[in-house]
C-alpha cells in the first residue's frame, strides 16, 4: 500500500531477519530485508525508506559505516541494532548520524514501540509548543543567540549568517534547549521530550547528540552542568 512505512531491515542473521520483517509486516509496515551492509545500501538508494534499521555486525559494509553512507545523504531516520548495550558500538552508531537504538535480543512490541517512537519525532519536528512567543529574544519564530539564530517557524539554523544543517533529531534538541535558555535540563528529561522516553532509557543518546549538536552550532553554546544536564546559554 503506498501508505505503509517503509522499513529497511538490514541483518545478516537470516532467522531474526526472517522473524523481524514478518511481525513488522504483521504490524502495518512495508519492509525491505537485506543481509548485507553493501545490498542494504543499494536498497536504501533504490527504494528511499521512510526508516533504516541497521544492524552493527553485518558483512560488506558494517552497521556504523552504512549509517555514515545514508547519514551523508538523507536525514532519514536510522536505528542501530547492537547485541552489546555495552559496547562501544552502540557509541559509535550514534556518533555516526543514528538517532536510536535497540540492544539484542528485542522484543518484537518493543521494537515496534520505538519505530513508532521515532516517526513521530520526525513527523511532528517543528513543533515547538514550548516557545514562549512573547520572549524579547524571539520575533516572528526567530530566536538568536549570539551568533546562532533558530527560526522555529521555518525550522532552519544559522550560524554568522550561514546555514547549518541539522538533522530532525538535532533539530528537536536545539528547540528544546532554545526554549528554555539558561535552563538546565536534565537527561532523564531530554530523553523524554526529544525521544519520547516515557520509561528512561540510556542517557548515551543525549550525550552523543549534545556533541554532535555542539560540533554544529559551537562547543561553547551547550554548557555542561556536572549532575545535572546541560543548558544552552542564553
């Protein structure tokens, strides 16, 4: 149905990709299953999904390689799939341009539940409710920050005049710190609001994003607060 989301499953693994593609096509989606890093590439820029996920530990082309490829060109959101919760390639997935991930072995609902999670991240993107329109730094959806200027309404970035680009999930955690400038904000709450973790989650993701984020729009703008969070100076 044109209507489906559009998954590509990239897994070596024939029994969980076989497994995982029939109960996520059992739960609406259309999906697209390859075994390897080099075919799900292929995959990616022939059928352009609405979302990748991505195993670390595949042949040809590892998970973390592929994300970069696809980070390269799309914004498209991407989950990695690690056996390891603690491995370094979980860290890695995300400093590569992954917004989310799953640690194996997953539950099928759970799975699922993030998926969906992450589609409406993307799809509501420029919400920004929590804007205070009467703030003296804001005009017309325009917020600045020194050299940063945020327009909430268009949903672009700019730093010294020149654009920035930002991908959906780094866009979501400069609103939500814009915001509220000079408030702390801690990463139990970030989790909640920019990942839509209402049952915690690992604090990882944001620490890897806040430095992506810093990496784009100045080390200096994103202030740590030790035990508390971070906060975007005002």
């Amino acid at each position: 149905m044109a209507d489906q989301t559009h998954v590509l499953f990239v897994e070596d693994d024939d029994v969980i990709r076989e497994a995982t593609q029939l109960a996520l096509e059992r739960d609406g989606f259309a999906v697209t299953a390859m075994p390897d890093g080099l075919s799900g590439l292929e995959a990616f820029r022939t059928d352009r999904p609405d979302i990748a996920l991505l195993d670390v530990m595949v042949p040809g082309l590892d998970g973390v390689s592929l994300c970069r490829r696809i980070r390269d060109e799309s914004t498209v959101p991407v989950i990695m799939l690690s056996a390891r919760a603690d491995s370094i390639d979980v860290v890695l997935g995300l400093e590569a341009g992954a917004d989310d991930y799953v640690t194996k072995p997953f539950d099928g609902a759970v799975l699922v539940a993030r998926i969906r999670a992450v589609l409406r991240r993307f799809g509501h993107a420029g919400r920004t409710d929590r804007v205070d329109e009467s703030d003296p730094a804001a005009t017309g959806g325009l917020l600045t920050f020194g050299d940063l200027e945020v327009d909430t309404e268009g949903m672009e970035v700019r730093r010294d005049g020149q654009p920035v680009a930002l991908t959906p999930t780094e866009m979501r955690l400069l609103l939500e710190f814009s915001s509220a400038p000079g408030t702390v904000l801690s990463r139990d709450k970030l989790l909640e609001r920019v990942w839509d973790y209402g049952w915690g989650g690992d604090t990882r993701v944001v620490d890897v994003h806040v430095q992506r984020l810093r990496q784009k729009i100045g080390q200096d703008r994103i202030e740590t607060v030790r035990g508390f969070g971070y906060k975007l100076k005002a």
